[in-house]
C-alpha cells in the first residue's frame, strides 16, 4: 500500500471477505463432520470433478502437497469406496483417479447444505442486492482468477 491510496471501501471489502470466508469454512468442518469426510478429502473430491481423469501428480500440484501425502490420501480415499484408481486407456502405464457415485453424491449434498446455509443468512437481502452481490463478486473473482 506504499504510495497507494486505498479506498475506504476496499479496505472494507478485504475485511469482510475474510470474515466471511472464516465462517464458511467453519461452517463447512462442520458439514463434512456429518459426512465423516476430511477437508483434504474434500477438496480433493472437488478437483477431481471439475478436472476429470486426473492422475496423482496433478492432484498433487493442484493440492500443493507431495505426491507421498497425495497417494496416502487416495489411499484412504478409495477404502471409503469414494474414488478407484484407473488404468489409462492410451498408456497402461498411467493410473487416473476417478470419483464414483458416492464421492459425486457427498459433494453434491455437502454443497447443497452450504447454499442452504448462505441463503438462510441472506434472507434479509432483496433479490436485487443479490444480483447485486453476485454480479460484484464474479467480476472480482474474474480479475483475480488468473493471477
């Protein structure tokens, strides 16, 4: 912020979203407690949906973790019957992760209870201030997505 004028406004901004951002992931350790999955588990679960046939080494540098805690993690994964490891059709070599039906429904639900959770908390809010929000932060996030 050396030399920078920072509006009132963004320094606000920042703040909440950080809030925010702490209670929904408290909010969410509490979701996934019902669904006796971990947060790495989770996210996991989400990578691997939007980036199918992915293979350990791109989970890992997805993740940012070592490709030993990666596999200990897919390990544990597929016992729970969430993922099954996958020869590559091209390159036998190549082992794919793919999310079974159960890894899909877990994900489906635990999003589902964080919407409900959010609409709840924005029941006050008019549907134009909601537009309004959404709009601000997809912009936001676009502009940041590629950094």
């Amino acid at each position: 912020m050396k030399g920078l004028k920072v509006s009132e406004n963004v320094v606000k901004i920042e703040k909440y979203l950080r809030k925010i951002d702490h209670i929904i992931r408290l909010k969410g350790r509490e979701i996934l407690s019902d669904f006796n999955i971990t947060i790495p588990q989770f996210t996991a679960l989400q990578i691997l949906i939007n980036n199918q046939g992915m293979t350990i080494g791109e989970l890992s540098q997805k993740m940012a973790l070592a490709c030993s805690t990666i596999t200990d993690l897919i390990d544990r994964m597929e016992r729970n019957g969430l993922v099954i490891r996958k020869k590559d059709e091209n390159d036998k070599r190549v082992v794919r992760i793919e999310v079974l039906s159960k890894g899909h429904e877990i994900v489906d639900k635990v999003l589902e209870k964080r919407i409900d959770y959010l609409n709840t908390k924005m029941k006050s809010l008019t549907e134009e201030q909601k537009v309004f929000l959404s709009e601000g932060l997809e912009r936001l996030y676009d502009s940041m997505k590629d950094d």
